[in-house]
C-alpha cells in the first residue's frame, strides 16, 4: 500500500497505455473499467463478487447519498468503506450532472447550484466547496470538481461559458480539497463540442497542476465520431503522467476506441443496468434474453467464460428468470456482465504489454460482429 497517490506508466502501446495508480486503499489497474455503485450499492451484487470479477475501483454517487442518507451520517458510521463494505478504492462523482439530471427547480449560479430533491423535494445547495466537503465526509479516495456539463447540441456561448465556470469551479475545489496525501481530486475538462474551448480548458487545468483529468460534458448523445474526435484534440494537452477519466463511458467499443485515443479510467452504468434490464454482454455480442428464441436453448451465455454466470446457467433458465422478473435474473446477468466488462479491461491490459493493442481490439470487434450467439 502506498502512503501517496501516484500513477505508474507501466508500457505504451501507439497512444494505448497500460499503468497502475497506487493509493493507500490499494491499486488500480489501468486501463480500468469502474462499476458504478450509485447509492454505495453496486446494484444486484454483492460486494464480494464486484471484487470476485476483478473490479480495483468502484463510484459512489455523491448526490444520491447526500440526499440520502445524508453525508453526516455516512460519516458517522465510519465513511462510505466501512458502511458498504468495499475496502478498496471509491471514487465518487461530485454530483453536478446528476442534479441537472435528476433533480427539480435546480438553479446554477457563480456560488453553485441549488436544487430541490427528486426523493422529497427538500431544498439543497451544493457549492464547489460543499461537493468536496460530502466527498470527504463519504471518505471518497478520488474526488472530481463540481463542474457544469453541457447538453449537446450547444451554442458556442453557451459552451465556453459552462467551461469557463468550471474551470472557477476547479480553483475553489482545489483549495476546499487541499492537501490530502493518499488522497487525488481530478479537474473535468469541458468544452462541449468545440476544439477550441477544450483546449482552452484542458491547458487551463493543466497549470493547476491536479492529480488527475477527467473528460467530461461527453457521452451525452453525441455521434462516437465526435467524442473521438474530442479526445484526439483533448488528450495531447493533458500530461502524460496523470491518470485520464472518460466520464460515462461507455459501451466494449467506446472503451476499445478511446484506450487507443489515451483513456485510463472509465464507468458506466450499462453493464449493471442492461443485466437488470434482461441483456448479456458476451464475446459475441449481446444478448436479449427476453427473447422467445431462447425459452428452449440449453446452451450457457459463453462456456469458456470463468464467471458461474456465464458458465453454469442454460440460456432457456435465464430467459425463464427474465420473464417470470425473479431477482436471481437481474442478479445472474448483472454478474456476467461485469465479468465480461473486467475480462474486456485484462485483455486490454496485456495486449498493450505485449505491444499487440491493435490487433487485439481488432479481434474482439470480430468477435462481435461473427453474431452467431
Ligand atoms: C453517461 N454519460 C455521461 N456521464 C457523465 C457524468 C457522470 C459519470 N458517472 C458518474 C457515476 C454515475 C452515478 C454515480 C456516479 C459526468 N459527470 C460529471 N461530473 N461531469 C460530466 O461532464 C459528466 C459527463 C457524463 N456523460
């Protein structure tokens, strides 16, 4: 265990690296995919299964915990670790996309945001400085900025002002965080859509000096091309021995697609939310087991798969739990998932050690597009 946060280039492969972050509470692999734990629940798994699947990292979602339980009394019980039982690395939102996604009457000013609960329509505000101070009542290991992400489509206006907020935003953040040795608060490019105002931010943040990045403002409907395309502008302005986080991001493609372009770090909520929602991730794609054609298939989702998931269970069982809505359903595809999203990140990480990234990413598109599943 380190006593610091630092991030170790172990190769590079093209614009792919492969690192680890080391931190008191343990290591992260890089590139790495971080299940989302919105209300300190990994949703439908147990804990010990989310690290099982080879998880280093999960996120905890400050506006849903501050809203409730509440964050004095997370703390109280001992921070977020001990209340969920996940002694390894947290990372968590600082909850400004989920206010302006959630929540009700929420008005965002120079101070902050107010808003009013989407549980009880109790008024909050959540300033820069009152995020990280949540984030350090949840005893977060890495916390991220209060930014303002755009919608896209935007008006070039609208895009520089939100980005130039944030970027005030990360300045108050830095110094409501403060010096925190095993600890890392990462600043959030925005920009929206436009080269120029991404990097604008990104070298903005850069002169601060944090100890990682996130790209943020993207994932939010735009075409893959044009979030590539923003991070082949933003990525070269960021340094290259800090961690980089791909906010929200994304389906086996996107994260293949922008491993390539220089992303670390990734979440998402689709491999948890699709399993509750009845489809499999395998090597050969998805499956939608609500689908009739499957009520008679005793063959299992991927039989070379080491998740029980995957392996042990026939395709007509699981089309069964989908259909009859039995939580064992949600459980079981929520747990193959994750293992194949984990087994996606370990392939990633040797084939850049091997100096064999391309060819590799190439042979797990094939893998999908063969269908036959
Ligand atoms: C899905 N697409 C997307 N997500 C974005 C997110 C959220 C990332 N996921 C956080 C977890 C989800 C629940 C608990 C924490 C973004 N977050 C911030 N702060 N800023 C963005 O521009 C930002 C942009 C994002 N785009």
């Amino acid at each position: 265990m380190a006593e610091t946060f630092s991030f170790k280039l172990i190769a590079i492969d093209g614009k792919a690296r492969r690192g680890v972050i080391s931190m008191p509470r343990g290591e992260i692999r890089t590139p790495a995919f971080m299940p989302v734990g919105t209300g300190g629940t990994v949703k439908a798994m147990y804990m010990d299964q989310v690290r099982g699947v080879g998880a280093d990292i999960i996120l905890g979602n400050t506006y849903h915990l501050m809203l409730r339980p509440g964050a004095e009394r997370v703390a109280k019980l001992g921070g977020l670790h001990e209340f969920a039982r996940w002694p390894h690395p947290i990372l968590t939102d600082s909850g400004g996309f989920q206010v302006m996604s959630l929540s009700k009457l929420r008005k965002l000013s120079e101070k902050g945001v107010t808003f009013h609960s989407h549980i009880d329509g109790a008024p909050y505000e959540m300033s820069p400085e009152r995020s990280i101070e949540i984030q350090g009542l949840l005893d977060s290991n890495i916390q991220m900025q209060l930014d303002e992400c755009t919608a896209l489509p935007a008006k070039p206006t609208e895009i520089e002002r939100a980005m130039e907020l944030s970027l005030r935003w990360a300045e108050r953040c830095k110094t409501a965080f403060g010096d925190q040795p095993g600890k890392a608060m990462f600043g959030i490019v925005q920009g929206g859509d436009s080269a120029v105002m991404r990097v604008r931010s990104a070298q903005a943040l850069k002169a601060m000096d944090l100890k990682g990045y996130a790209l943020g403002g993207l994932a939010v409907g735009e075409p893959q091309s044009v979030m590539l395309e923003m991070l082949d502008i933003t990525c070269p302005e960021l340094p290259a021995d800090r961690p980089r986080y791909l906010m929200g991001v994304g389906t086996p493609d996107d994260i293949l697609k922008s491993v390539a372009r220089g992303i670390d770090m990734f979440d998402c909520v689709m491999p948890t939310r699709a399993g509750r929602h009845g489809l499999a991730y395998t090597r050969r794609g998805k499956i939608n087991l609500r689908n009739a054609r499957h009520a008679d298939d005793p063959r299992p989702l991927d039989e070379e798969s080491d998740c029980p998931a995957a392996r042990d269970y026939s395709r007509a069982y699981l089309h069964h739990l989908v259909r009859s809505q039995e939580s064992l359903g949600a459980m079981l595809l929520s747990w193959n998932n994750l293992s194949y999203y984990q087994k996606l990140m370990q392939d990633i990480r040797a084939a850049i050690e091997a100096k064999a990234f391309e060819a590799r990413a190439a042979e797990i598109s094939e893998g999908w597009a063969r269908g036959d599943i």
